[in-house]
C-alpha cells in the first residue's frame, strides 16, 4: 500500500548537504554552458524530495531565516527548466516550470513557464505566464536595498513580453525572425580535432553576433542575414526549421559577419573564417545583397566570391520575398518596390560610419536589422581604418533617429542584450539629439 500524499514537500534532513551541492555543480555546469550536466545535477537535488502530509522542521544545518522546503524544490525545478530550455528542450523546460509552480508562490517558475511557451510559439500562454509572474513580485517594495532588484525582475520580464508580443506581431503578418547566435549554443558548437578550428569556433562565442535568418512563413523563404562563423551549422539550422535560403544580406564587410580571411595581424596561414564565400559556393543559385562601399573589402577577404553573385543595393531599395516577385534573385532594385499582401518587404537604408558600406534592413516597415550600426545604449566602433566619424552621426541622426518609434531593433551583436526600440535609443541611447562636435568627443573617448 502507497503512502499517504500530502500538501507538502520535505527531505531527510541528512540530505540537506547533498542538495546543496547538487544545486551548487548544476549552477555551475549551467554557467559554463554545459546545460546536460547541470540538467543531471538539479536532477540528483530534486529526487532528495517527497511528499509529506505535515510540514517539514528546519534541520539544524538550515540557513537562517524562514525555511520552506516548497521553496528550495522551485529553485531547483525553475533552474532545470533554464538547463532545457537552452538545451533545446522546450517541452521539458515547460514541465519544469509547471512543476515548480506547485510547490511555491515565486514568480520564477512562472517566468520559465513563459520562456518556453515563447520557445514553443504558443504566444498568449506566454504572455498568460509572464504577466503571472510580475504578479506574484507584486507592488514596489519599501525597502531600498531590494528595490533595484525588484525593478531588475520587472524589467526582465517586460522585455520578455515585449519580444513575444513582437514574435505574435510578425506572424499575423506572414513572417518570423529567427535569431541565432554562437554564443547562445546555435551555432558553434561542434568540436574538431584541428585545434585551430575550435580556436575560431571559441572566439565565436565570444564575440557574440547575431545571425539572422528573415522567413516568409506562406513559403519556407528566407534570406540569411550576415551569415558567418559556421555556415554547416546555418544551414542545418535551415534545413530542422525547413526552411529554404534564397537569398543573403550583407550589413558591413568585416570579418566577423562575412567570414573569410583575416585581416593583418591575424592573417595566419590556416586560420579561415566561414562565411558568404562557403555559403555561396554550397548554395550555388543564390546571389548576396551588398551596398557597394563594402564590396572592395569583401572581394579583398574573399577572393574566391565572383561578381556576378553580389547584388548592389540601392539606398532606400527594397526587395521582397516570396523571392519570385523580384523578377529573379539578381533583379535591379527598385525604391518604389511595395508589393501586397504577407510579403516581406525588406527596404535597405545605407548607414556608412562603421564602414563605408555599412546598411541596415528595415523589414515590413517595422523592424530593423541594424548590423554594427547601432547597438543597445551604443553603437559600432569607428576607429578602423574606414571607419568615418562624421559619417556615423549623420547615420544615427539622420537616418536612423527618423524612423519611427515603434520599430523594433535587432542589433548584430549582442551587447546589452538582444532587441531594443527606436524610441528606447532615442531616450537613453546614441540616438539622443546630439551635435556632432559631443558625439565626436565620446567617440574619441571610447577608443582612448
């Protein structure tokens, strides 16, 4: 005969050691991104638990303060639900955080739960999730000390909303952003026995660059946005989504976001980046859209790249997909381009400044693609030898602080975080109305 089930959770309290540590090398396992171990570490924590028809005691090694082995158990369920996410899991994680929500009121089960409805596409039980969860953290707190903690959680989980309303947005419209990065597992992550290879691979990670793959749901098309790093691993990503890559997008020419052969002081025989040359060569009936400042310093890294497969964008050009309404992949574009219907219109705004051909992609009118351009809070270096000062502030101020302030910006790195508004730069970052001479100032400064 089973035992009775309770309303409670408990453990021996012998085990108390034990799922310390476990919790412990499962949060490190999940910080070194080794998201299996840290699955099977809060694995080992959570089956120290049973039912209980009375409450627990505190055990004498207990920490002070309120014990609530309900708590802990949530912990460790929202940490694992975070390990399957990341490890692509989704249905897993999702179960996590159900599971977690059982034994305590804390938002962050709540919280998981909506990361992986977000995972799983399933927008309004997302949002249903997260709104839960700024629920449970309730009003403001008294308490200074914690208040800019509680801000930090509020603001986590508006951004959180923020991109699955964007996600729902895009899909009523006929099309899906699919943002991918090395430093986020997705690409990456094989290991070689060449050394030098997985030395590429590991400077990938760090350098955290966005890859973007722009689908037009109605026909599996999509263009490929700065392709670069692990061109097998795009395409495979492409292939699992089934998805059919009819096009690439160029923002700049530098090596981090076209690939190819690295420029002095790092030209070392051997060392080769992936990027357009490979994907072109493996996808030999597509073209790449380039501005035409750029594409001297994409044929000096890619020799091997011919002519005829870059398409000169225009400033204020558009090209859409389904890619057979442009007349074929090499078409001349046109600014007055607008075709009806769920389309996806992708209209080229030339951005010099980082490089000379640097160019940001508005698509349907409503999100920007803005490369190296601008960045959360910040925007792409200009001390490279091309790079022009001058020509960044009036990128900035004349062409991107006009846009309008609902379009959502997806930058092509990932510092500060993955998405932003014009209205939010426009506020707290570069986009600020700003002189040239100031912003001169703070860009000298930033390199000294």
């Amino acid at each position: 005969m089973s035992p009775p089930r309770g309303p409670y959770v408990a453990f021996k309290p012998e085990n108390l050691a034990v799922i310390e540590r476990a919790k412990k090398r499962g949060n490190e396992a999940h910080a070194e991104r080794k998201y299996g171990q840290a699955i099977i570490e809060y694995g080992k924590a959570i089956a120290c638990f049973f039912d209980s028809i009375t409450p627990m005691p505190a055990p004498p090694d207990a920490p002070p303060g309120p014990f609530d082995p309900g708590t802990l158990l949530a912990q460790l369920y929202a940490n694992r639900s975070s390990a399957f996410l990341r490890d692509k899991k989704f249905d897993r994680a999702l179960a996590d955080g159900q599971e977690g929500a059982k034994h305590s009121r804390w938002y962050k089960p709540r919280y998981r739960q909506g990361e992986a409805w977000l995972a799983l596409r399933e927008y309004s039980k997302a949002l249903e999730s997260f709104e839960e969860a700024i629920r449970m953290l309730g009003p403001t707190v008294s308490d200074q000390s914690d208040e800019g903690l509680w801000r930090s959680r509020v603001d986590q989980i508006q951004k959180k909303i923020m991109k699955t309303e964007t996600m729902r947005d895009d899909e009523i419209l006929g099309f899906r952003l699919h943002q991918i990065s090395p430093s986020n597992g997705d690409l990456c992550a094989k290991q070689f026995l060449a050394p030098i290879q997985n030395l590429v691979f590991s400077y990938a990670r760090q350098m955290k660059n966005f890859i973007y793959l722009c689908e037009n749901i109605a026909t599996s098309e999509c263009l490929v946005v700065d392709a670069c790093w692990d061109i097998d691993g795009i395409l495979k990503y492409a292939h699992s989504r089934k998805l059919k890559i009819v096009g690439a997008i160029v923002t700049h020419a530098h090596i981090d976001h076209v690939g190819g052969i690295p420029p002095p002081p790092f030209d070392i025989p051997g060392i080769r980046v992936d990027g357009l040359a490979k994907l072109l060569k493996k996808l030999p009936s597509i073209s790449a859209y380039v501005n035409p400042g750029d594409i001297p310093a994409i044929t000096k890294a890619n020799p091997e790249i011919p002519l005829n497969r870059l398409v000169k964008t225009e400033d204020g050009g558009t090209i859409c997909l389904p890619m057979s309404l442009n007349g074929g992949a090499a078409a001349k574009l046109s600014p007055n381009h607008s075709p009806a219907g769920k389309n996806t219109i992708f209209q080229f705004i030339h951005t010099p400044g980082h490089s000379p051909g640097s160019q940001c992609i508005l698509i349907n009118g409503n999100r920007l693609l803005s490369g190296d351009t601008l960045f959360i809070k910040s925007c792409g270096r200009v001390d490279f030898p091309d790079s022009n000062v001058s020509d960044m502030h009036h990128s900035l101020q004349k062409k991107l602080a006009t846009l309008p302030d609902h379009v959502v910006v997806y930058p092509g790195h990932a510092y500060g975080g993955d998405m932003t508004t014009i209205v939010d730069e426009k506020r707290n970052g570069v986009l600020q109305p700003q002189d040239y001479e100031s912003f001169a100032k703070i860009m000298n400064e930033a390199v000294n």
